[in-house]
C-alpha cells in the first residue's frame, strides 16, 4: 500500500500473505470399512496439508445421535517460527497408531478421523465396523464373511470359552510364488484361537470353477 501527499512525499507497506483453500487429506489404513473386528483393534490412520494444525479420531455407535467420543487428538500441531515471516511449504504428516479397545461387546461402530488446517480448511473419513456376536462355546456357530462366500462353522464344544471369531475378504495382498487365484483370500482372527482336538472347526470357502481346468472340476 502507497500513499502519496501533495508535496509528492510517499511511504508505503507491505504484508506477505499465503492463500491455502486446500482441504487436507484424510486416510484410515485400518481397520477398514465394512471389517468385521475383535474387542481390541490395531487403529492406522493419517493426515496431511502443508499447514496442518490438529487432527483427531472419534467413534459413535449411532450416528443418529451424533454424539461422539474420543479415542485420539492431536492439536497446535503447526508451529510457526516468529523469526520466518512465510515459511517454505512443506507437506506435513500426521500418524495415528495404537490399539484401541472398541467400546461394545458386539455391534456396529463408526469411527471418525478428521483433520483442520491454520486456515481453517477441514476434512473427514468415517467408516463403519462390526463386531460380531462371539460363538458360544456351548452352542457353537458359524462365521460369514461379508461376501458370504466362506464359512467357518464350530461345533458345539470345540471352543474353551465364548470367542469373537472374524473371517474378512483380503484385496490387497500379493500371493508368493505369484499364482492364478481361484476363490477370495481371507483372513481369519484370532490367530491365538485353540479347538477341542476331537471336534474341529470346518472351513469351506467358494470359487469359481471356470477358473480351473476341467481335469480339476469337481
């Protein structure tokens, strides 16, 4: 800004400003959504903007309600030198990554990361996962995917103790030696989890018999 008076004195000042209308970025890594999942969860999740001031992860288990709870903040994360009038930018990336004890004994839980910049600019991930209903060790059960193409059936008896029992469809993963897939790769948790030796745990899992040769069709 300049002014000038009649006598063609002038002065003049300046301020350096930085325009940032960009959103950060927002990723929860796991669990992901639609996952079915124990009582404890391994949470991974980031967030990243060159001016990232704080970001946070939250639950609910009724979105109606829109009541959250917290299980992870970070704030005034941004510090700015007083010594450096309009810092060089910089992607900034902020980590979430503990264990977290969902809050339910079964059910569905939506889980909330959400990130705000020092101008104000915010966004947000939300996903949704389950936890199932844990076999009974008396009655015993049989566990589904969400695809519904395996199944894992227990037999009464064969578990020393009522246990959650999750089956998830895999997607990103790569088989070694690299082979022509079949069926679906799932994951089965807890990998702790010990059957009654007498009465096993039957697995059957779909696939698709145009992907074999007819020597090997059944």
């Amino acid at each position: 800004m300049t002014a000038q008076g009649q006598l063609q004195h002038s002065s003049f000042d300046k301020i350096v400003f930085r325009v940032d209308n960009t959103d950060p970025k927002t990723k929860i890594i796991t669990p992901k959504a639609n996952e079915r999942v124990l009582k404890y969860v391994d949470i991974l999740a980031v967030s990243k903007d060159i001016h990232l001031h704080n970001y946070r992860m939250d639950y609910t288990i009724d979105l109606a309600t829109n009541e959250w709870g917290q299980i992870y903040v970070k704030g005034n994360w941004y510090k700015q030198d007083p010594e450096v009038l309009l810092p060089t930018p910089e992607m900034k990336t902020g980590e979430i990554q503990q264990e977290w004890e969902v809050p339910v004994k079964e059910g569905r839980v939506w889980i909330r990361l959400t990130a705000t910049d020092i101008a104000g600019n915010s966004s947000s991930q939300t996903i949704q996962v389950d936890v199932p209903t844990a076999v009974v060790t008396r009655k015993g059960g049989t566990i589904f995917p969400d695809d519904q193409q395996a199944e894992l059936y227990f037999p009464p008896n064969t578990l020393a103790q009522a246990t959650i029992v999750t089956v998830n469809a895999v997607t990103e993963i790569e088989v070694e030696p690299p082979v022509r897939r079949v069926s679906q790769i799932y994951d089965f948790a807890p990998t702790t989890l010990r059957l009654n030796a007498i009465k096993p745990a039957t697995l059957t899992i779909s696939y698709d018999p145009s992907q074999l040769s007819a020597s090997w069709q059944h």
